[in-house]
C-alpha cells in the first residue's frame, strides 16, 4: 500500500481509529473520499472477512462424544 495514515500499524496491518482490519477506502477510514481504488472499498472488506472465516481454527469438541464420563 501506497498512503500515510497515522491510525495505521503496520505490525498488526490494522487501523486504530476502527479498531479492525486496515481496509483504506471503508467506511470511517480517514482517506479523502475521493480516493480511487481499482477494487471498491466493499469488496475489499468483503474478501478480509472471508480471508479470516477460512484461516479460523475449529476445536474439536472435547472429550469427544463417545468418550464422555457417565
């Protein structure tokens, strides 16, 4: 990325002022509005989430169902 923003910590690729992901061009973001992207600011935000459904964790339930005390 290409901007300055002193609520963006490139550490965490997070924005401090939204307290989530670094998405430029979303709702609340400090950018002018005028801003252009070559992929809208929605769709963005669209994929960070889905990005994130997919890298979670399930724990499996414990102690499995079979296992369990009596």
């Amino acid at each position: 990325m290409s901007f300055s923003c002193p609520h963006f910590t490139p550490d965490e690729d997070a924005c401090l002022r939204l307290k989530t992901d670094c998405v430029p061009g979303r709702p609340g973001c400090v950018l002018p509005a005028d801003t252009g992207f070559a992929v809208p600011a929605a769709e963005r935000v669209r994929l960070r989430e889905e990005q994130k459904r997919r890298e979670r964790v399930e724990l499996p339930e414990w102690p499995p169902r079979g296992n369990r005390a009596r």
